[in-house]
C-alpha cells in the first residue's frame, strides 16, 4: 500500500513540473518572439507584419492556456504591451516616411510649376 501511495506522489509531482515548465516556456516564446520582432522588425513588409500578428496570436493563446501568479501575469502584460508599441512604433516611422517622401513631391511639383511658368529650368541653368 505504501508502494501505491509513493508512486502517485511521485506521478502527481512529475505532473505539477511538467505543467510548471510548460507554463514557464509559453512566457519564454512569447519573450523570445517579442525579441526577435523588436530586431527585426524594420525590415518587415507588410506581408511579415501579418505574419508576426498571427504567430503572437497563437503564443497569447498558448499563455492563456495556463493559471499564472501576479508576477507572470505582468511579465505576459508586459510582453504583450513592448510588442503593441513595437508594432505603434514601426507605424509611426512608415507614416512620417510617407510625409516625408509626399513633401519632396510637393517640393519638387511646386519647383517643377514654378520652372514651367517663369521658364527659368534647371537645365538652362547648366
């Protein structure tokens, strides 16, 4: 009886670490994907965007699957929090990259206008 008593200790421990470190590595791939996208992520089409919302999905969903103490409750908020400002941060970048290239072609349209009407062109110039 006591042998019976032992083994389902032992079963019931193995359990309670297995579940621990599967816990445990959900928080570790989110991390490491949050840092992977933070690398690389200035070089992400829009294409590789999607592809990184989708595999956050699922490494959220996987952390869901778990209960979890205050602390890794935060760790997860903040994981999930870094990857919606790297996310907040390359659309900032893409939009003031639009700016930017929309106000070299208004510059140049108004110098391009400006020539035509004067007749005064750059060319001449040369």
């Amino acid at each position: 009886m006591k042998r019976i008593v032992y083994l389902s200790l032992i079963v019931l421990a193995l359990l309670v670490v297995t579940a621990c470190d599967k816990k445990q590595h959900a928080i570790d791939k989110l991390s490491d994907f949050v840092e992977k996208v933070e690398k690389n992520s200035p070089e992400f089409t829009e294409e590789g965007w999607n592809k990184a919302d989708k595999e956050f999905e699922d490494l959220v969903a996987e952390t869901e699957k778990y209960e979890y103490s205050s602390q890794e409750v935060k760790r997860i908020a903040e994981l999930k929090g870094r990857y919606a400002g790297i996310k907040a941060k390359n659309s900032v970048n893409k939009l003031i990259e639009g700016i930017d290239k929309a106000a070299n072609e208004i510059k140049g349209t108004i110098e391009g206008f400006t020539d035509g009407i004067i007749g005064n062109s750059k060319e001449q110039e040369e």
